[in-house]
C-alpha cells in the first residue's frame, strides 16, 4: 500500500494485503506442503512436525527476506533459504519438497485474497442493504431522471436506489461463489519429485488451507485471476456508479441529496463535499487499472518473465481499493440525506412531454418504476 492508503483503504483490509500478510500466506503455504505430504507418507513426520514449528512470521526477518528477493526476482528463494535453516538436521531437505517459487506465491496470493474478499464482501453487503433501505423508504418518491445530463422523464428515487442495489448485489453474489485455488506444479507443472502421487499431495495440500484443489497446475493458466480481477472491478464500478450519481444529485444546484457531516474544504468553510463518494470514485479507479494487470493472462510456456511478477502489486491493490470502495460507499450510503422536496421542486414541466405526446392519463407518469423497486428488493431478500 502507498503512503495514502489510509485515506482510501479501512485499516483492516490494509492489514489483510499486507507485506506481513503475504509473508505469513506463504509461511502457511509451507507449513501446509510438509503436513500434507508427512500424511501421504512422502516425508517423514518428524521433518514434518520441525518444519511446521518454524513457521511462524515473527521468526523471520521480514524486510530481510523482501529486500533477498530482488536478486532472484521474488520472495519465495530466500524465505525457504530461511526456513531450511530454521528448520535444520535432516529436515532442512525435506523443506519446500517437490514445490517451486510460484507454487508457493500463488498459493499464498489465494490465501491473502481470500482474506481480504472476505472483508471487503462485508462493506458490500453493508452497502448493498443501505441500498435496500432506501429503495424501500423512497420506493414512491419521484425525482426527475436524467439522461445524458438532462432531465428526461419522472422516475423516483427509489428506483435510482434500487438500481445502486443491483448494480452492487450482482458482483456480490458471484465474489461469494468464487472458488479460491490452491497451486503446486513444481518445477515446471510435472511434480516429478512426487512421481505418480503428484494429484494426491495436490489435494492433500489443497485440503491442508481449505483451498480448492485444481484439475491440474495453473501456473501458467491465469483466468482465476483474471476473473477474479473482473468481479472486483465490477464491484468497484458498481461503487463508483453510486459515488457519481451522488455527487451528481448532492451538486449545489440540484440538491437533492447530501452526505452526512464533514467533507470541509480546508479554504471555503461553507462547503460540504461529498467526500465519501469521490474516495469511492477514485478507488474504483485504481482497481480498474490495476484489474487489467490481471487480465492480461497471456504467460509463456510453463512460467512468465515478468506477467507473472507484475500480479503481485496489481492484486494487493486490486483487493485493497475494492474493499476502499465499497467501505467508503457505504459510509457514504448509510448517512445520505435525501430531500423528497427539492426532488419535487426541480421537476421541470418538461418531464411530461412524452406522456402528454402518447396521449396517456398518468398525473404521475412513473410506470413501473415501483415494480422494478420490488423486484430487486426480491432479489436482495433471496440471496440473504
């Protein structure tokens, strides 16, 4: 995280993306090798129990080992180099057996995003039942909508807060059912030094982090991170749609909206900005440059030079500013003033041209945006 990730980030979810955090994923990843394989017989038990008992992050020198892997171009080399000398006797060789660097780096990066989607579907889901809410209370509240700026026909407020909740509880559902993989391949995607019981320690290791075990190594197969990085840029522009819609509505001249207090400006003391809104905005920015780092899943061979190395900062910001976006929205959602009146007062004439055009006997001209609330109501209410 950058030095501004606290006006961006909550401190947990910072926490979560951590260099502590990634360091103690693959701690995890080692530990879960040696058990797994002492179970299948592969290694002894005692070197597995010795390796186990090491991996602790406080036993290790965590900047060390960061700064180490500039010179082989990632973490893992010198936090095993570390472990092995920890872990001594004869079970220093029986540390990271059969494994390589990415398998460990992977499967920790699941372990970390796992942790963090966790935290930051908690502020989605906040946000999305503030949605709820006020879809519910202002199912009835006619406003104008607008289309490319302008005003168009009525609709009501609580349809604009229902389509919020959708736009949200879509990528909501299907972070929920994303299966996070466990990885290891290998040298090269073989696991020679296992021979035939390569899939057995697969899901033995799989089974040790409560990861899902993979039909074959990925390594070099990189759509779980790309739609992985896809449901969290939906998220993100899902925040950030809420974010604009809000600063559109809480405009000095419109006014129909407000956030809660706060938002000064450090030289114009009558101002109050949507401030919440705007962190929401830009977070969903960053995940979206970030998420195409992600996409990007074209990996040579059997191991990327340099693809591969570049997910790394790209996922930690990716999930930290998601989890920004949706906590700021929320805050944003759960203190939003709304006024029904000024709504009213700004609905121009105008709005009526197409219901006076066809002819149709409707004072309020709102068809079935009430319907539409119910519907997504139903929608948030069934996947509670």
């Amino acid at each position: 995280m950058t030095t501004f990730g606290p006006i961006f980030v909550p401190a947990e979810i910072r926490e979560a993306v951590a260099d502590a955090a990634w360091v103690a994923a693959m701690l995890d990843a080692e530990r879960a090798l040696a058990n797994a394989e002492s179970l299948l017989g592969v290694i002894p038990a005692d070197s597995a129990g010795a390796i186990a008992e090491q991996c602790e992050l406080d036993r290790f020198d965590l900047d060390a080992i960061l700064e180490q892997g500039h010179d082989v171009g990632n973490p893992v080399e010198p936090l095993v180099r570390a472990l092995r000398e920890r872990a001594g006797g004869d079970a220093a060789r029986w540390v990271h057996y059969g494994a390589t660097s990415q398998d460990v780096l992977d499967t920790a990066a699941m372990l970390v995003a796992r942790r963090a989607t966790t935290l930051l579907l908690e502020e989605l889901d906040g946000a999305a039942t503030a949605c709820a809410r006020l879809a519910e209370e202002h199912r009835d509240t006619p406003m104008s909508a607008r289309t490319l700026l302008q005003q168009a026909v009525p609709t009501t407020f609580g349809a604009k807060a229902a389509t919020w909740l959708i736009a949200l509880q879509v990528p909501l559902e299907r972070l929920r059912g994303y299966p996070f993989l466990a990885q290891l391949g290998g040298a090269a995607g073989t696991l020679a030094p296992l021979g035939d019981r390569g899939p057995e320690v697969v899901a033995a290791f799989a089974d040790e982090l409560g990861l899902c075990a993979p039909p074959l190594p990925w390594h070099a197969l990189r759509q779980p991170w790309a739609a992985l990085g896809a449901l969290l840029d939906q998220a993100a522009q899902a925040c950030a749609k809420v974010g604009l819609d809000v600063v559109l509505l809480a405009q000095t001249e419109v006014g129909e909206v407000a956030e809660a207090e706060g938002g000064g400006s450090s030289t114009m003391p009558h101002k109050r900005n949507p401030v919440r809104a705007v962190l929401a905005r830009a977070c969903a920015r960053t995940v979206h440059a970030n998420a195409g780092v992600l996409a990007a899943g074209e990996h040579e061979h059997e191991r990327a030079a340099g693809a591969w190395h570049a997910e790394w900062t790209a996922l930690t910001e990716t999930l930290a500013h998601t989890g920004g976006a949706a906590a700021t929205i929320r805050e944003c959602l759960d203190g939003l003033e709304v006024f029904p009146q000024r709504m009213r007062e700004n609905m121009r004439p105008e709005l009526y041209s197409e219901r006076d055009r066809l002819g149709i006997d409707d004072p309020e001209y709102l068809g079935s945006a009430g319907a539409f609330v119910d519907a997504a109501l139903a929608r948030r209410l069934g996947s509670a």
